[in-house]
C-alpha cells in the first residue's frame, strides 16, 4: 500500500469506528475490572493501558483531521471553513452536556463513597478493637499465672525421661498444643507437642530470652496460619536449690474457641474497615479515572462523529462550489455525483441540468463557429486563389486583409502592413502612391462604388493597375469599410495595343502595298510609251512626274515594309548582357566621318548584367541615336550624352539608361503622344522609332519616358528591371515585335 | 511535605484530585528496595543464595500496610553462563512473601509464599529483616562444570508486586514515585564454595 493510500485509510472512517468499539469494550471491561476486582482485577492494569492508548490514537488522529482542515481552510479549499465551523458547533453541543454530566458524576461519586465510611462505625470498631484486646490481655494474665502454677515442681525433676514424662502430663493434664523446657541459654531440654509431626519446637527468640533473664514474664497472642490465634507463654523456672539451674517453660496453647472466634471477627471487620477507608482516596481517583476515560472516549467519539457528519453535510456544497469553479474556467462538462434526496440533492441535480444545458450550447456554438471558421478558410482560399489583388480597409483607411495576390500583384509584401493606413503605405510604398491615392480618395469620399484605371512604377516598372472599390455595409463589429478588387492588365493592354498595331500594319501591307506595284508599272509604262511621243518640255515633265511617282511608290513601300515589319510576330531571346557593353558598341557605331555630334558615355561600373535580347536593345539604342543626331541636325555644337546606373530601392532594382541632347528639346504638345506611332516631328521619318523603343521596353517590362531638359535638349529614359527573368517567362507568351526601322 | 498518609478528613476527601501532583512529589521518608549483599556459590545440582537486603517502606506505604493492606514482596533470581556471544540464561526464580499487619496481636506476620511459613514479628523493620534475609536458598540448576565457577554469575532483585494491591490502588502505585520500590537487577558472581 502506497503512502497516500495509508494516509487516506487513516484518515477514512474504518480506524475511527474499529479504535471506537474497541474503546468501548475495554472501558466496559475495565469497569467490570473495577467493580469485580476479585475476579477481573488482574486485568485491570493492562485495560487501562489498552484504554489510554487507544485514546491517545484518537486524540491524534483527531488532530490529524482539525490539522487539515485548517491547513484546507488556510489554502482557501471552499467548504473547509464551514466544515470547520460545524465541527466546533457539534463539539460544543457535544461538550456542554457532558462536562455537567462529568460534573455532576464526580461529585456524586465524591460523596457515595464517602456515605460508606460513617465515623460512628469507625469508632466502633476501634472500640471493638481495643475492648478485644483488653479481653485477651486478661485471658493472658489469667493463663499465665495458670501456667505458673502448673509449673511448679518441675524444677525437682531431675532426669530427662521424667522430665518428658511430666511435660506430656502437663499439655495433656492443661491442653497446651506444645510445652518445652528450655535451659537459661535456651537450650532445648525436653518438649511434648501434640502434634507429633513437628519435631523440632519452636524456640523463644534471642530477645524474649533476654527478657527472662532480667526477670520478667513472656506472654503473646500470636495469630497461626489458619488466621486462629495462639497464646505463647514464656516463664522462667526457678528451682528450690539455689544450686541448681534455672529453667525456662515455653507454653503454647491456642486461644479457647469463644475467644478465638470473636477476635478473628474483630480483627476481620477492623482491618476491611480500615483497609477499605485507606482505599477511600484511591477509590475515587480509580473511579474518577474510569469515568474520566469514559467521558473522554465519549466526547473523542462524538468529535470525530462531528467531523464526519460536517464532512458529509459539506460534501455537496464543496461539490457545488468546485462545480462552478470548474464551470467558470470553462469546465461545462461538469456533472457532480447525486448522492442525497435533500435540498441540497436537488441543488445538485439542478447544477448537473445547468452545466448540460451550457454544454449543450457550447457544443451548438462550437459548431456554428466551425462552420463560421470553415467558411473563412473556403473563403480566404478562394481569395488566396483568386488572380485578382483583394485588399479591405475600414472607414479610417487601415488595412485590414488582403490576399496573396495583392502582395504578388503590387509587387510588395503588404501582409506586415496590416493595421497600416494608407498614409503609411503611402511613406512605405511610394512608387504605389497612385494606386492608394485612388483608394484614400474613395474613403475621402464615402464612394459607394467606383471602378478606375491608375498607373504606377514598381519594381517590373510601368504597370496599369485596375481596381474596383465596394463600401462594405457596417455592422456591430465592423464599423465598414471597402473592399478593392484590383489586377494588373499592363500585359493586357499591351497584348491589345501589339495586336491593333498588328492589324493596322497588315492591313497597311495588304492594302496598300498591293496597288503600289501597279502604279510603279503603271508610271514606267506611261514614261517608256510616251516619252519618245512628246517634246522635250513635256519629256521633261513626263520624266519628272513619272520619277516622283516612282520614288514616292518606294517610299511608300519602305513604309510599308516597316509597317510589315513591326507586325511581324517574333519570339524574344533573352541572354544575360552588360548594357554598358552594348552601348560603347553601338556608339563606336556614329562616331567618325559624318557625325558632327560629339558623345559622351557615362557608364556606371557597378551596372550588373542583365536579362535581355541583345538585338532589340541594339535597335532600340539606334533609334534614339538616330533621333537625338537628328534632333542635332543643324546645331553647331552637337552633343549626346548617354548615363547609365543601377538604381537600388527598397523593393526594387533596376538599370536606367538615359540618352540626353543640347538639341531644341520635344514640343511640349507632343510630349504626352510621343511614343505612339506616327507621331514626330521630322521631315523624314515614318515615326515609328519611339514607339519601337517603348514596345521593346515594355516586353522587356521596363518604362520610357521622355522630357525635356531644363534650360536646353531633351532627355530619354529608360528603366528594365532585374527581374527580366520572371518577367521574361511572363512574356513568353506574348507578341514581340522587331524592326529595323531608322527613325 | 506532601503526604497522603496523614490521617486528615479534608485530605482524604480531596486526595483523588492532588494525586496527579504526586507524579512529580515525592515523600520526606522514601522507602527503598536495595539488595545490599549477596553469596552464591556452586551446589550439587543447585545454586545456594545467601542474600541481606534493605527494604525500607516510605511512609505511604507503611500507612498501607498498617490499615490492612497486604503487601507482596517479589525477590526475582537468575543464573547464567557465560558464553562468548550471549549468556545463556540457565533459570529463573520467583520467591514471593507477604508481610500484612494483624490489628487485633499488633503483630506482623510475614507468610512465605513458596513454602508457606508464617511467622509474625513485632515490629514492621523485624518482619521486613526477616524477608531481606535469605538463607542458604537453594536454586536448582545443571551445572555442567563445577570448577569453573566464573562462567556463572547470579542476578537477582527484589520489588514489590504493585499488581498484587487491591484494585482502586493500583493506578496511584504506578503514578505514584513512593509506591516504585524496585531494587533493579544487580548482578553476583556464583563462587565454587561459600566464603568463610
């Protein structure tokens, strides 16, 4: 058995109820003991020690108990303070009644035992006493003169046969039991005793001697074996011849019967008197000790009856409080056992309906918030899923979710930015300034919906974004807010544009191109018929008429082959390339004979290599060198400047390529319109150049713009970002188109 | 001085309640149990005691006998052999005498138990000599070699047999100090002859 299981037996009712009978029967014993100590009396010492001991065991295991239920009480257990408290109202009932009950026994006791000793009788017994002896004391004086006068003549006895012979006549003729003679050193000189197995006589002592040898006479009652009394009667002898010794006669004769009997019973009645009135004391204490063990083992046994049924009473209690502290830390499962049929049984049973009833309603709302749970994670899944960038804000312009695919969309990692309004993500993501301008601008507004276009510069460069805003409905808990619905349609738009483009550049080769060679033949045929028919002005005229159609047709076919050209459908191949590489090439290119301009190459050497198609950045270089020497065209001082530098921000890199000239600069209404075909300002020129440079940019993911310097010439920029690879395999499947057109 | 001998009426009626004081008192004139001196020596087939004690009753006690009240003395022997790990205990004895007072002669009778000789004396010290006086006393034992006397040694004690008292007495003789009359063991050497 484990330590604890010991300790909770101990401390369980068996000990307590075994260690109770077990008192009471030896408390019964030892009262038996002391009543009937004749018979049970050699008991009594170990009863008694039975009994305190056990009681003893009591006491501690008492105390055991009150220990812990304070030590319960003081740790806060719920219910040992009442437990505690009806204990002591139980003890108290208990004690009151038996301390008078005590009381009163103890004096009761006190004075029945003291009613059995009346002084009168004491008194009387010490007179029967004293009258008895006074009556033996004459017996005796009596009996020693008789013994005297018998003696007479002994001491004329002179040999020892007459001698025996006269002390047997002596008992006989008398009645003596024994008689001997004895010499003055006590020596034994004859004897005769009646009972013949005693043969040696008893001898008088050294000091009875003594006493007759001063002279005086020996005379005693001595009480026998058999409690009967004996007289022994010492004398000496003095003989008439002075010369002979002197004797000693050493008489023993019992007490006559009358006498003997009323001394015993005087004797008797004395001695019980006296022996019981020395008990008075011990009596008292004896029986006041075995009522006090009694009382004790009683008060013991209702202490612990007190403990066991304030235990019981508590029991339900306790369980109802532990119940609700269980229930109040989420417990709802609590049932509690229903032991009683009482109230307190029906308080039970309502708390173990109360904790189903929660449970049931817990179980319920688990389950709607499962549900609620599982509609989330279906939703946020979809959301996840969804190509679309999904953003929520609240009324002050938070955010509050988003999708992955705003995050991949934006090109930002906008999941740390939750809580963060759009001011914020406006300082944090500055190239999506527009983008959250539009959004704050609705929130401004309180738009209800609104759908918009807007443009930003991240780090893939130029990308349209569009985005659809909802005002959300409030409720209790969400005070409302929007939900922006946005996706990238750069490529898109791009793919769109690619394929008008496309269509206009066939339908320009189909429609144009196919009358142009009859014309041509046309114009030829008229010259070779009717040159030779005409006079020389009109030859003249004829030749020159004929040759500006002819030129104008090739011209229009080298437009148009341009235009075929630009549509014509082409796979990109991209290679890892140092763009500084690229230019030095292509501007060792316009150097020398017939370039007036003068370039200038500012290379950035920490520029890393890219991922692009050699060829069509060659073209797009071309172009705007073409451009930037005709914008020169004229000039005396001629300048281009090309700059190139790897720009690093917080979330995108990228490598810029600017192209600057001290020409006149772009018309500032052209400036908007620049890139898209057809638009330019030279005489020469399909003004296709710039819009080859920004379609080869844009499938390259980058951005182009133009502006003018301050105070003289233009500038061309040109940003493609790092990330050409992933922006490569976005463009795999998109139209590309190269040329070789001059601007 | 705390008695419970003195023949006072108030006393008696409330000695229950002070004799737990008694544990700790103790009388003016203490009885005592001693066994003073003691010869043992080899017999055939016996061990023969001469022993002299002192037993002295304190005045409780005396007051006990005098009002009738027996009193039973116990002298306790044992002989044994010595052994190189553990004496072996070859006997043991009891003798038992009873001393009462006789009001009606104002004698003493001592009866000796085992034999059951009576003989009365006039005074209590004559009578209690007459007990703590042994006499040639013979303990039958085997003696397994006669010569080597200092393998045998004798204890011996003598005490007063509280569970022999009247009932009602016996809880203060074992609360009370003036009723513990024990000598204690005390230990003999058992010779190969008396001494001269």
């Amino acid at each position: 058995m484990e330590r604890r299981d010991l300790t909770r037996f101990l401390m369980g009712p068996v000990p307590a109820v075994v260690l109770s009978t077990l008192l009471i029967v030896t408390l019964a014993m030892l009262s038996a003991a002391a009543l009937h100590s004749e018979v049970y009396g050699v008991y009594y010492s170990a009863l008694l020690g039975v009994s305190v001991v056990g009681i003893i065991a009591l006491m501690v295991l008492i105390a055991a108990h009150v220990y812990r239920m304070v030590l319960q009480m003081r740790a806060g257990i719920l219910g040992s303070r009442l437990t505690l408290k009806l204990i002591g109202i139980y003890v108290l009932l208990a004690i009151i009644p038996l301390a008078v009950v005590y009381y009163i026994s103890v004096q009761f006791l006190h004075r029945g035992i003291d009613s059995w000793f009346d002084v009168r009788i004491e008194q009387a017994l010490d007179d029967a006493l004293l009258l008895g002896r006074t009556s033996l004391e004459a017996v005796k004086e009596e009996r020693v003169k008789r013994v005297q006068n018998l003696a007479t003549g002994l001491d004329l006895v002179n040999s020892k046969q007459a001698m025996v012979r006269a002390l047997d006549d002596l008992r006989e003729q008398a009645g003596f039991t024994e008689v001997t003679l004895l010499s003055q050193d006590g020596r034994i000189i004859a004897s005769s005793n009646l009972y013949t197995g005693s043969l040696i006589p008893n001898r008088p002592s050294i000091s009875v001697l003594s006493r007759l040898r001063q002279g005086e006479i020996y005379a005693n009652l001595e009480p026998t074996g058999d409690e009967n009394l004996e007289l022994q009667i010492v004398i000496p002898i003095y003989p008439l011849d002075v010369k002979q010794p002197v004797r000693i006669l050493q008489v023993r004769e019992p007490l006559p019967l009358r006498y003997s009997k009323l001394g015993k019973s005087v004797e008797t009645a004395s001695t019980e008197f006296n022996k019981l009135a020395y008990l008075r004391g011990p009596l008292k204490l004896s029986f006041v000790l075995t009522l006090t063990l009694v009382t004790l083992m009683t008060l013991l046994i209702a202490v612990w009856a007190a403990i066991f049924s304030a235990r019981a009473l508590t029991a339900p209690l306790r369980d109802l409080a532990e119940g609700t502290r269980a229930v109040t830390q989420g417990e709802y499962d609590k049932q509690l056992p229903e032991s009683s049929s009482d109230e307190l049984g029906v308080l039970v049973k309502s708390f173990n309906k109360m904790t189903r009833k929660i449970k049931q309603a817990q179980t319920v709302a688990r389950r709607s918030q499962q549900e609620t749970e599982d509609q989330r994670t279906y939703l946020e899944t979809v959301l996840t899923h969804l190509s679309s960038g999904v953003l929520s804000f609240d009324v002050k312009g938070s955010l509050r979710t988003l999708n992955s695919a705003a995050s991949d969309i934006l090109l930002v990692n906008l999941k740390q930015d939750i809580g963060s309004t759009l001011k914020n993500l406006n300082t944090s993501y500055s190239q999506l300034e527009p983008f959250f301008n539009v959004i704050q601008n609705a929130i401004d507004n309180e738009i209800p919906e609104w759908r918009t276009e807007v443009t930003v510069v991240g780090a893939r460069g130029r990308q349209v974004i569009t985005s659809r805003g909802t005002k959300m409905g409030a409720s209790k808990r969400r005070g409302g807010g929007y939900v922006v619905v946005f996706d990238d349609v750069t490529k898109l738009i791009q793919a769109q544009r690619d394929a008008a483009w496309g269509e206009v550049a066939r339908r320009l080769a189909h429609e144009i191109k196919n009358p142009l060679t009859p014309i041509q033949l046309s114009a030829e045929r008229i010259r070779h018929r009717c040159m030779s028919k005409l006079d020389k002005d009109e030859q003249e005229t004829l030749d020159r008429a004929t040759r500006t159609i002819s030129e104008q047709v090739e011209s229009m076919k080298s437009m148009v082959n341009a235009f075929s050209n630009y549509a014509q459908l082409k796979q990109m191949q991209p290679e890892q390339m140092d763009l500084n590489q690229l230019v030095e090439d292509v501007v060792e290119l316009y150097r020398g004979e017939g370039n007036a301009a003068v370039l200038d190459l500012n290379l950035d050497n920490r520029l890393p290599l890219i991922l692009a198609d050699r060829s069509r950045l060659r073209q797009v270089l071309n172009n705007l060198l073409t451009n930037a020497r005709d914008a020169l065209a004229g000039n005396k001082n001629q300048r281009i400047e090309l700059d190139t530098r790897f720009v690093q921000e917080a979330d995108r890199s990228y490598v810029e390529l600017t192209v600057l000239d001290n020409g006149p600069g772009f018309q500032e209404e052209l400036l908007g319109r620049l890139f898209e075909p057809y638009v330019t300002t030279k005489e020469k020129g399909n003004g296709l150049g710039l819009a080859i440079v920004k379609k080869i940019v844009e499938e390259h993911g980058g951005a182009v713009w133009a502006q003018n310097r301050k105070g003289v010439g233009a500038s061309l920029t040109i940003q493609l970002p790092m990330d050409v690879q992933k922006n490569r395999s976005d463009n795999d499947n998109l139209v590309s188109q190269s040329g070789d057109i001059q601007a | 001085m705390v008695s419970i001998m003195l023949p006072c009426r108030k006393f008696k009626r409330y000695a229950p309640m002070v004799l737990m004081g008694l544990l700790v008192a103790t009388s003016a004139v203490a009885g005592e149990f001693r066994v003073k001196n003691t010869q043992a020596w080899l017999a055939d087939k016996a061990v023969i005691v001469t022993a002299d004690m002192d037993l002295v009753l304190g005045e409780d006690v005396e007051a006990a006998l005098t009002s009738g009240i027996p009193l039973d003395i116990l002298i306790e022997f044992a002989v044994y052999r010595a052994r190189w790990f553990w004496d072996k205990r070859l006997g043991q004895w009891t003798l038992r005498a009873q001393v009462k007072y006789h009001a009606l002669s104002g004698l003493y009778i001592v009866t000796l138990q085992n034999s059951g000789e009576s003989r009365s004396f006039a005074t209590q010290s004559r009578a209690l000599k007459y007990v703590g006086t042994l006499d040639r006393v013979s303990l039958p034992v085997t003696i397994e070699n006669k010569a080597d006397s200092n393998q045998y040694w004798l204890e011996m004690r003598v005490l007063m047999d509280v569970e022999a008292l009247p009932v009602p007495l016996r809880p203060l003789a074992y609360l009370a100090t003036p009723w513990h009359l024990n000598s204690d063991w005390t230990r003999w050497s058992v010779e190969t002859s008396p001494a001269s």
